[in-house]
C-alpha cells in the first residue's frame, strides 16, 4: 500500500480544511496547528499570490521542507481603485460587519454599474525547494446593504449576477461558485500534469 503524501496545511479553518482534504484526495492535509506548529507570517506583499507564496515557503521550510499548503484571499473594489485588496483583513480593526459597513459608506450613492467586486484566492504549495501558486477569483457587485445570514467575512455585502448575496446561498450553492475551490481545483491540476 502506498502511504498518501503529507501535505500541512497552513489554516485553523475548518472549512478550508474540509475543501482541502476533498480535493486534494490523493493527498492527506494535516492541519498545521495538529503538528503543534504555530508560525504567523507577516502578509506584508502587493499581491494575494506573493502573500500566499511567502507564506508556504517559510513555513515548508520550519517544517524541515515538508510540502506546505497556504493561501491569501480577499476582495477588490473596482470604484475604490482595488481597495481594500491585500488589506482586506486588516485595513480596519473591528468585526466583519463593522468591515461591511464601512465599505458600504465609501459606496454609498454609487450606482450598481459602478460598484463591481472581484473576490480573489491565491494558493501556494511549497516544499522548501520548488513553489507552485494558482489564483482564482469570482466576480459581482457590491450590495446596497449586507443580506444573508450563511456566510463570514464580506458574504452578506457580495452580490452575485442572479441578485442574492454570497450570505444568502447554501453551502452547497457557495461552493459550487467558490474562488478557493477552483482556485485548489487549478492546484490539483498542476500537480497532476507535474
């Protein structure tokens, strides 16, 4: 029997744990923190991809060049020139509904044709050595007000083409669309044809 090759993933987040492990099936994910490691990399670049990057080479390389999974993600705001983009979670301290309505203050009076929202996901796999990143992204507007009780982060506030927002699918439905989900689909591509 072949051992599943080890891939640490550098999350807490059940979730991305769980979409992870079901896509990635030839692999087995370990979550970081069940290795005992804790290691936060500062996401200091211009990019999702380059945050993601840093992020799975520095900690593949704590791990003694173990592969290491870590990904960046966040949204941009065309009428805000891209803002808040790599700030996404970090440009205003509070909760995620404190975020929303922030940004929905910035856009208020900003018709829909002017409010267009891209939610991108990078993620990179690297064992030390040899660094492999993929992005994904999906588009929609900016809604007038946060809807939706099923989501986290900026959910209730993005609004799909069809009119509801990220908040008022299923899980099923979001993951369907889900940015990470291709984004670790492309992945599972790249490592496929390596």
């Amino acid at each position: 029997m072949k051992m599943k090759e080890e891939i640490v993933i550098a999350s807490g987040n059940s979730g991305k744990i769980k979409e992870a492990q079901e896509i990635l099936k030839e692999y087995k994910i370990i979550p970081m923190k069940e290795l005992g490691i804790d290691i936060d990399v500062e996401e200091d670049k211009e990019t999702f991809v380059e945050n993601a990057i840093k992020k799975a080479e520095t900690i593949a390389k704590e791990l003694n060049d173990k592969m290491c999974l870590a990904d960046d993600s966040g949204i941009e705001i065309e009428y805000l020139d891209g803002f808040p983009g790599v700030h996404t979670k970090r440009w205003l301290n509070g909760t995620d509904r404190e975020r929303n309505l922030a940004i929905l203050d910035k856009l208020q009076g900003v018709p829909k044709d002017k409010r267009k929202i891209k939610f991108i996901t990078a993620i990179a796999l690297s064992d030390g050595n040899e660094t492999i990143s993929v992005e994904a992204s999906i588009d929609g507007y900016v809604a007038e007000n946060p809807r939706g009780e099923n989501g986290f982060g900026f959910d209730e506030i993005f609004e799909l083409e069809a009119g509801r927002t990220l908040a008022e699918l299923t899980d099923a439905e979001k993951n369907e669309i889900s940015a990470r989900r291709k984004a670790l689909e492309n992945l599972r591509e790249k490592l496929i044809n390596k």
